[in-house]
C-alpha cells in the first residue's frame, strides 16, 4: 500500500480542516499520516511516495526550522502538493511561491500549482464556500495519485 504523508501548520483551525480532509480523501487508497510541522523529524520523509503540505502565512518559516532541525532531509523526487489558507485581502500569496521553491530546493515535486483556500479574517474561518471547494480538491487530488 503507497504511503502519504499530510503535514500541515496551523495556528487557527483553518490549515489543519484542509490538512484532515486531504487526509481523508487518501485513506482508502493509502496509508496516511497526518502531522503538524512542529511534530515532524527528518525520519518522517522516509518511505513517503506522495506529500501533501501546507499551511498559513508562517509555514516557509516552520519549513525552514524543519530543515534546519533535520540538515539531511530530502523530499527527492517526492510528488507533492500544497495548499495555503490566508485572509483574501493579504499578500500571502507571495510566501506560497517561496514556500513552493523552498520544497522543490529540497528536492520535491509538485504535481499541481499551489492551491489557496481564503478565510474571513486573519485567524478564520474558512469563508463560506471553502469547506465545499476544499473536499473537492482533496478528492481530485487523491484520484490523480491513485491514477499516476
């Protein structure tokens, strides 16, 4: 059975719904573990052949503090998707792009642009309509690997 890893970083629930519902969606085809940042160790990218990651305007910084804890890390060659939740009216989407070559640096793949789900205020919640889009991303996400 393929194994995913779904790590997330969250500091209002916002993140960590995305991160449950990706989660679910690849439980039938997989076996699945979810994790925030702050938990994971560089033994967690071992034996991953699909990596869902994503999280809020602090997840570059947790990244990085992950790489640096762990100075041998590699996402080689790992498919990878993530996903960001912020407010509409910030300039979040500016650290999705670094958050994106930061990954790809460390040697993984993205499968997809990243996807932005929008809250209604800085710490959420998801704005109505999210909820519904987020299920349908995590379920077209999870057909495809299953499909690759």
């Amino acid at each position: 059975m393929m194994n995913v890893l779904v790590v997330y970083d969250s500091y209002y629930a916002s993140s960590r719904f995305v991160a449950r519902v990706a989660a679910a969606a690849f439980q039938n085809f997989a076996t699945v573990r979810l994790l925030p940042i702050n938990q994971m160790h560089l033994k967690d990218f071992e034996n991953i052949d699909f990596l869902v990651i994503g999280g809020s305007w602090s997840m570059t910084s947790s990244l990085e503090q992950l790489f640096k804890r762990s100075p041998g890390a590699s996402l080689s060659g790992i498919p990878t998707a993530i996903f960001d939740t912020h407010y509409r009216h910030s300039a979040s989407g500016i650290s999705t792009r670094v958050f994106s070559q930061l990954l790809v640096t460390h040697g993984a793949i993205m499968v997809q642009p990243p996807e932005t789900f929008y809250t209604t205020d800085f710490d959420g919640p998801l704005e109505r309509g999210e909820p519904d889009r987020v299920e349908v991303w995590a379920r077209n996400l999870a057909a495809k690997f299953v499909l690759a």
